[in-house]
C-alpha cells in the first residue's frame, strides 16, 4: 500500500511543472508575451464585469475551464501533431521526389534507348547497302560463271566436231591413198600397162641418149 502511494505520488506532475504547462499553453513565444495575454484577459474580463456587461456565474466558469482544458488539449497535441504532419509531409516529399527521379530515369533511359535506335537506322542502312552491293556482286559472278560453263560447253562441242572432221578427212585419205595404191597395183599387174610403162622407160632413155645427158 505504501509502495502505491508512493508510486502515486512520484508519477503525479509537481505544482511547478503544473504551472509550466499553464504557461506554456498560453499564446505567444515569450513569456512576456503570455503575461500580456494574461493581462490583457483579466482586464478584459474585470471590465466587462464591473460595468455589468457581463456576469459570472456556474456558465461563465465551466466556459473557462473548457477554453483552459481545450487550450491545454490544443497545446499538448498541436507538437505531436506538427511532428506527425512534418513527418508525413516528408514521407510524401520523398515519394514524389523518387516518383520525379524515377520519370526523369525513365525519360532518359528512353532518350538513350532512341539515340541508339537512331545509330542501328544509320548501321541498318549501311548493311543494307552492303548487302545490296554484295548481292549485285554474286548475281554478276554468277552470271560470269554461267557464260564461263556455257563458253567451255561450247567450246568442247567445237573441239568434237574439229576432231570429228580430222578424223573424217584421215579416213579419207587414208581411203583414197589405200584405192590408189590398190589401183596401182591393180594397172601393174596388166600387161598392157606393163608394156606401156617399159615402152615409156626405153623412150625416156633414149631421149637421154640422143640429148648427151647420158
């Protein structure tokens, strides 16, 4: 029991700090300020009583103690509150500046994203000519290589028809040497001929005779 009173008592607020609290949820910053507050309220409140415009009674205190307790309220929670709000508007602050960074990250890293596309439009086209250029390039080799092929085609059909014609013309002659000897041979083997041709021979050399050539 002793150890409650005395828990009671040391958590209970002492007169001074009771007084503190007074003064300090009255307006203004300075303590002179306050007691011109002070002042001010009691004088107004001691004129209006003696000229009668105003009379006090069981109302006019609990009004007062009302102001006094709302002022105490007002004053005790207006800290804690300026700090929720402070805080709250800080926490708000950071948002929109992380939301702001982030959109202008964004933007950027868009700007960036179109200046690279804008470089592989230039490379694009410039492969695109290349490629084009090495398509034109392909297309003529491989014309080149058709007229080549079709040049040694035809080239090897002339050289059968030339090899074909010379060895028409050695079976020719080759035929015609072989009737001629044979036909030779043949006119030999007359006796006419025979006659003929010895007649002729005595002729000849007798001609040689006469012209001293022998």
């Amino acid at each position: 029991m002793v150890y409650r009173i005395a828990t009671r008592s040391a958590q209970e607020p002492t007169p001074e700090a009771k007084a503190a609290s007074i003064i300090d949820a009255l307006p203004g910053n300075s303590l002179v300020s306050k007691t011109t507050w002070v002042t001010i309220g009691a004088g107004l409140t001691a004129f209006a009583v003696s000229n009668e415009l105003y009379v006090a009674n069981d109302e006019t205190v609990i009004l007062a103690g009302f102001l006094v307790f709302a002022t105490l309220i007002g004053r005790t929670v207006s800290k804690p509150y300026a700090n929720w709000a402070n805080s709250y508007i800080e926490k708000i602050s950071n948002i929109l500046n992380e939301a702001r960074q982030g959109h202008t990250k964004a933007i950027q890293t868009r700007i960036d994203a179109v200046n690279e596309k804008k470089d592989v439009v230039d490379i694009t086209k410039a492969m695109y000519a290349v490629a084009k250029e090495t398509v034109q390039a392909e297309k003529e080799a491989f014309e080149l290589k058709q007229k080549t092929q079709l040049a040694a085609e035809v080239k090897a059909v002339l050289d059968s028809w030339v090899r074909f014609e010379a060895q028409e013309r050695e079976a020719e002659q080759a035929l015609l040497t072989e009737t001629v000897i044979k036909k030779v041979a043949d006119s030999l083997r007359d006796d006419k001929a025979q006659k003929q041709i010895l007649d002729n021979a005595v002729s000849e050399i007798e001609q040689l005779v006469k012209s001293k050539k022998i």
